[in-house]
C-alpha cells in the first residue's frame, strides 16, 4: 500500500511539472524573456572574449574582423530570406551610425581592454547612460538636464572615482586604468551620438537588419585602418582564435539579434536592467579565468555607479513623461520615439 501510493504521488508530481513547464513554454512572455536572459548573459561574456582575443589580435584587426564576418553573415541571411535591406539616404544613415556605435563605441572597449580588467570595463560601461542623457540635451530638439538628472550623474561619477582611489596598485597600473577610463568615455560618447543618430532616421528597415549592415559598414570602415596600422603581429592560439569566434556569433550575431526581440516585445524598463547583469557577469568572469581584483573598493563603486544610473533613468523617465502630458495628443504622437513605453 504504501508502496503503491508513493508511486501514485510520484506520477502525479511529474504530471504536474510536466504541464507546468510545458504551460510555461507556451506562456506568450516565454520566448521574450528568455531572449533578454541570452542578452544579459552572452552581452556579459564578450568582455571576458574581447580579453581572450586580445592575446591573439591586436585591437583594431580584432574589431574589423569580428564585424566583417558577423555582418556578413547576417546581411546574407537577409538576402537568403529575401528581406528588406536599406538603401540610399538610409542606408548611409545607418553606416554612419554603425561606424559611431560599433566602430568607434565597441573600438574604444577593445583598445582600453588592453589595460583595464575587463571586469572593471564592465563596470565602467554601467554609466554610459549618463553620456545618453547629455548628448540627448546637447543635440538640437533633445531633453534639457535637469536638477534629479544631474544629481544622479554625480552619484554615478562619485562611485566611478571610487575605482582610482589609492590602494596597493602601483602608479603605472593607475595611469593605465585611468587611460582605460578616458578612452571608455571616448567611447560611450561615441556609441550614445550614433545611437540618438540612428534613432532620430525615419527607415522601413528591421532592427536586426539594420543591426547587420551596421556591422557590416564599422567592420568595412576600420578595414583600412587595420591594415595601416595592424598592431602586433597575429599570435595564433586556439583561446584566442575560439574567443573571436564566441564573440562573432555570441556576441554579435544571438546577442544583438536577442536584443532587438526583446526590446520590440517587453517594456524598455525591464529591457534596460541588462548593463547591471552585464557588469555582474563580467566582473564574475573576469575574476573566474584570470583573477582579476575584485575587493570591497570595487564592490562599493558598483553598488554607487549602479544606483546614480537608476536615479538617472527614473528622473529621465519621469521628464518625458510630463513632456508628453504637455504635448496636445496629435503632437504627442509625432514626438514618440520607436521603443518608447
């Protein structure tokens, strides 16, 4: 008897879950979620691959050939499956932006990776944000800054000055961190104009298409530079040549592709978490595969970095909210942004 009906139970618990998680795969967020999961993890790995790489590439051929062959292989996708690519005025205005937010945005990560822990790059990224809001106020017709947005900028800044505070480093591995840093701003000043660029183009494109010429246009303008200026020459090894291959179909091709689905079928806000789980997971990395310090000075600049860009976003939000209020309902949809939630 009692045999029989620990069995019974047993069936009845694997029916349940059974129909629990075929109920959750049919869930209509399932996929969705999921996607956003596969960004924040994979968007989290490629700074452990850009370190990988950069034992075998130098930065420059290490950027152009990713793009080159990730865009190339989407672009052919398309074309495969006969979609609609962009051509004339778009299409140039979807080059520029590739080059400003890819070439110029993901270059500057690339280069700086060379001094900085890629954890640490990581974290940095986190207050790109803070570029965002300010190119936004400085472009004609953006968003003015405003008290609460500012407040948290310095926040986010305070928890960045955190990192160079003195500690056992020695003076050259500070000068190279704060190397690293300037250039990561070059960079996420760069990747924030091409982004509101892009945003700001009226195009019939789809996003991920659009994301493949991108890439395809950064990786073909940054050609000749990597020829004319190569680096050091190519120290083959599997890693790095493994990590190059991540980067291009993790990184590139699923990461961005996720992105794009993800972001057309949940809430920004929810989309928007993905930079802290990016930071945690290549910190986490970082400190996994090349012991990368992490220790209470790092974990308290996080912790303030990741609250100055919450503060940033809420008031932000809240800024184009009473805009919109503002705005008669016919204005308001004019003035509404693709993504806008």
């Amino acid at each position: 008897m009692i045999l029989a009906y620990c069995v019974q139970t047993q069936a009845t618990c694997f029916k349940f879950r059974e129909c629990y998680a075929k109920g959750l795969r049919n869930h209509p967020l399932f996929r969705p979620y999921l996607a956003l999961a596969a960004v924040c993890f994979f968007w989290g790995t490629t700074y452990l691959g850009i370190r990988m790489s950069l034992e075998a590439f130098a930065p420059l051929p290490l950027v152009s050939i990713r793009y080159i062959v990730s865009g190339t292989l989407m672009v052919l996708f398309a074309l495969w499956k006969g979609l609609y690519l962009p051509r004339g005025r778009e299409l140039a205005a979807i080059c520029l932006s590739g080059f400003f937010t890819l070439g110029i945005g993901n270059g500057a990560l690339v280069f700086a990776e060379v001094t900085v822990p890629s954890g640490i790059a990581g974290l940095i990224i986190t207050i790109s944000p803070f570029w965002m809001v300010g190119m936004e106020a400085l472009l004609p017709g953006g968003e003015r800054l405003h008290a609460p947005t500012i407040g948290g900028m310095a926040v986010g800044l305070l928890g960045a000055c955190l990192l160079f505070t003195p500690d056992a480093d020695t003076p050259t591995q500070q000068l190279g961190l704060l190397g690293g840093f300037l250039l990561l701003q070059f960079g996420m000043a760069g990747w924030s104009f091409g982004s509101i660029y892009q945003r700001r183009q009226a195009g019939k494109s789809h996003p991920v298409i659009a994301g493949a010429v991108q890439q395809l246009a950064a990786g073909l303008m940054l050609a000749p530079f990597a020829l004319l200026f190569p680096g050091h020459p190519v120290q083959w090894s599997t890693r790095g040549v493994c990590a190059l291959l991540y980067l291009v179909f993790f990184g590139s091709i699923v990461g961005y592709s996720a992105y794009s689905y993800a972001l057309d079928r949940l809430p920004v806000a929810i989309v928007s978490i993905y930079p802290y789980v990016n930071a945690v997971v290549a910190v986490f990395l970082g400190w996994l595969f090349y012991r990368e310090p992490f220790g209470p000075r790092e974990a308290a600049a996080m912790l303030v970095i990741f609250a100055g860009v919450a503060l940033v976003k809420r008031y932000s939000r809240k800024q184009r909210s009473a805009a919109a209020h503002e705005l008669r309902p016919d204005s308001a949809a004019r003035h509404a942004q693709p993504g806008d939630e």
